[in-house]
C-alpha cells in the first residue's frame, strides 16, 4: 500500500533530500502534509510538485501570502499556521507516516504527536529526542508507534543490529562514527577566532546551519550519543565515538565473538532516507554506488576532548540524567544563535552550555511539562550568561 507523509520541515536540507527520494517513487510514497517555518517561497515550490492536502507555516502571515500564491497557481493545498497546525498535520488520520526533520526543540511537539498518535516516524529531529528522552520512548512504545532512524549514523547502527525478533545479547557497544567536522586539524588556539562562515563549511555534508555547527564543535555527535542511548537502550559506557574522516563507514557495531558490522556508502543522506522511508524493503536513493577502489584508503582516531568540550559535556549531561540533556540541548540552542549572529564567539558555545550544566539543579521529570520547564530556565540563563559574560567579546 502507498505510504501517505507528512513531512514536517520540508524546507530544509532533510526536507528536500526526502522529497528527492519520494518524487523518484510515486508509486510508493505521497504526501499528505509539508510544513516550513518562513521559507515560503520554496513551500509554495513543493506544494506545485507534490499537491499536498494540507500546508504549514509559522505565521499568519506568510499563511496568508502562500495562500494566495497557491490558489493564484491554482492548487487546492490548504494552508493552515502554527505549533498546533504542526500537531494536527502529524497525528491526522490521513497520514501514516511522519517525517521529523524540523530543527531543534521546536519540533518536539508535532513528533511527540506523532508517537502518540501510533505513526511510522522517520527521526531526523534529534534535539526532540535529546530533550524528552524517556517520555517520547514510552509513548513510542505504548501507542505502538515504529521509529525509524534517519541520522546516518543511527541508521548505520540500526541496520547492523540484530532485527527486532532476534536476540539482542551478542552486542557488546555501538561504535559512532564522526568526521570530526571542519576543525578537526585547526590549531587549537586559533579556534576563537572562527567565523560562521567557516564553521558551517563542513567537509562530506551538506547540511542545515544549527547541524553545521553542531558538527564543528562536536556536539553534534554528543545528542548522538544521547540519541543511541534512547534510540538502541544502552547506556553511555557501551557507545563510543569513533573520528573517521572521509564518512564512509556511518557507524558499526560489536558484538561479544570479536565480529564487527559495518554501514557503508557515500556522505548523501538519501541512503538512510531512502531506507527508513521503504523499510525493511529498499529502494532507489539516487545515491551512487560506493567506490571503494577510488576512495582507497579509510582512517580512524580517537576524539581530542580538549579540543571539543562540547561533547565530554553531552556525555556528562548523559550520565547525570534527569532533565540535565534537556538543558543542555536548549543551552546549546540558545549559544549557537548567537554564534550564528557574531554575538559571541565559537569557543564561547561550551562555555555557554557548560555554565548552564553548572548551575542546573536537576531532577527526574516527571513529565513533559517538567522537560519544557527545564527547557525554558536553560534558555534563560543561557542568554543571561551570554549577557553578562560573553556579548561584545568578540565579532
Ligand atoms: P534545516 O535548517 O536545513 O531545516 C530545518 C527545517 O525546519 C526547515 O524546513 C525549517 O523551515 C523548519 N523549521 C525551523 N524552525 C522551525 C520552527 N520554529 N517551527 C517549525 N519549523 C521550523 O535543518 P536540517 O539540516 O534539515 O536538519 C533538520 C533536523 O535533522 C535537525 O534536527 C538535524 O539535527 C537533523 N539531521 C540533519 C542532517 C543533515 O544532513 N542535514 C543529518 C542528520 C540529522
Ligand atoms: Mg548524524
């Protein structure tokens, strides 16, 4: 049977590379629902292609300009805007599988809708797990609800792990992989004065800015590690981060007789795309064959902490629990904003988080308005902390 999608976030670069591999198979996939935030030049654009019955946006009133540029056009999209219209496009009966590819803490709403609401959801919105941990897992699993990895590494991970049937006791750790981003090599001392501009130049993926710099200061691989923990139930000392360069081999994992699998293929995220959006079929990504001969040589180290504090910082929020990844999360939000518009500086992104980490009083939530709240107090004494400590230091 046809799969019927909401995308939510369809703008974006996961957005458009799902909307790549869904236009190469109309025979499997449609589209029920596209949402954006502002960009509704590009919204309009998709809506043409893919005549989807209902789309989102942030506000009134770019809802109103692309409204009118839709029925001008002549297509029938309903246009509808905000956080509730996003809740609504993810749990209608009318779709039954959910893309989640918003960035960052505003998607959490419309992905949890969509746990609750018993969906297929493809995860690419880590942030949304990071933060509510436990309480999307649970709901996940009490409303029968399928979550399929699209992070490349989790889907690596999730494709060498034994299927859901199969004994899970051989698996010893996961190992993730990372790229170690564009300053893996840069003089350490020098990396104060790195501009956006540079951060967000990453050298395999072509991504969104937050990720980008997520990526340059490695705490993009630490939500991963809090990802794995909830996504693959394993606790923090049996996922290890592993540097390899050339993203190829997307992750691996070891089991207890010394074997260890492997996911390979080119840095194109229409591979774990592709394979959430068809599982446990597979489909055409437009990806092309790896070219293991003309790549000819894969390497490997291990993570320089000092070099990115960012990630012994998601580790740390790891191990304490309680709304401790929550906060971080938002912290980390709240100073890549700021980092993106030359507010601080790029060394001042831990600094940020780990000063928020510090005065956490933390606590297991209880629910999800405990997370929210947590959410919130680390997004103000994130800006409190830039305010006072770090503004106008630097470019
Ligand atoms: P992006 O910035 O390119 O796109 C973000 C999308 O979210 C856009 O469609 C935007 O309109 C929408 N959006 C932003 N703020 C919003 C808000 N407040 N309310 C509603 N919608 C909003 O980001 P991306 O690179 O596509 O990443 C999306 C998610 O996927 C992130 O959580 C990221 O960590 C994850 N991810 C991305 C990649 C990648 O290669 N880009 C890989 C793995 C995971
Ligand atoms: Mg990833």
């Amino acid at each position: 049977m046809k799969k019927r999608l909401t995308l939510l976030g369809s703008t974006g670069s996961i957005g458009e590379s799902t909307l790549d591999v869904v236009a190469r198979h109309p025979d499997r996939f449609s589209v029920y629902a596209l949402t954006a935030h502002r960009n509704g030049d590009k919204l309009v654009a998709q809506c043409l292609r893919f005549q989807p019955e209902v789309a989102v946006v942030g506000d009134a009133e770019t809802a109103a300009r692309v409204a009118a540029q839709l029925r001008d056009a002549g297509c029938k999209t309903e246009v509808a805007y905000g956080p509730q219209a996003l809740v609504d496009a993810s749990q209608s009966v009318q779709c039954d599988t959910v893309v989640a590819a918003i960035v960052g803490a505003a998607g959490l709403a419309p992905t949890l809708a969509a746990a609750r609401a018993g969906k297929r959801i493809l995860l690419a919105n880590k942030e949304a797990l990071v933060m509510s941990g436990a309480i999307f897992m649970d709901a996940a699993r009490d409303h029968r609800a399928t979550l399929l990895p699209v992070d490349s590494e989790h889907n690596a991970i999730f494709q060498c792990l034994p299927r859901e049937n199969e004994p899970r006791g051989g698996v010893s750790k996961i190992i993730l992989t990372a790229s170690g981003g564009p300053f893996r090599t840069r003089e350490p001392a020098t990396l104060v004065d790195v501009t956006p501009e540079e951060a967000c130049k990453h050298p395999n993926w072509v991504m969104g800015r937050k990720i980008s710099v997520d990526s340059a200061t490695m705490m993009n691989k630490g939500l991963e590690v809090i990802e794995a923990h909830w996504l693959f139930d394993l606790s923090g000392e049996r996922i290890e981060v592993l540097i390899h360069p050339q993203s190829v081999i997307h992750s691996l994992v070891s089991y207890v007789d010394g074997s260890v699998l492997a996911q390979l293929g080119n840095p194109d995220m229409r591979t774990p795309i592709a394979h959430a959006l068809a599982f446990p079929e597979r489909v055409d990504s437009g990806v092309a064959q790896l070219d293991l001969a003309q790549i000819a040589s894969l390497s490997f180290e291990k993570p320089d902490y000092s070099r990115f504090p960012c990630l012994a910082l998601a580790m740390k929020a790891l191990e304490e629990g309680g709304v401790a990844s929550a906060a971080l999360n938002a912290a980390n939000e709240v100073a890549v904003d700021a980092f993106l518009s030359r507010k601080i500086g790029f060394m001042a992104i831990a600094q940020t988080v780990d000063a928020v980490l510090n005065g956490l009083s933390n606590r297991e939530p209880s629910g999800l308005d405990d997370v929210l709240e947590a959410d919130a107090a680390a997004r103000r004494a994130a800006a409190a902390f830039i305010d006072t400590h770090l503004a106008g230091a630097r470019r």
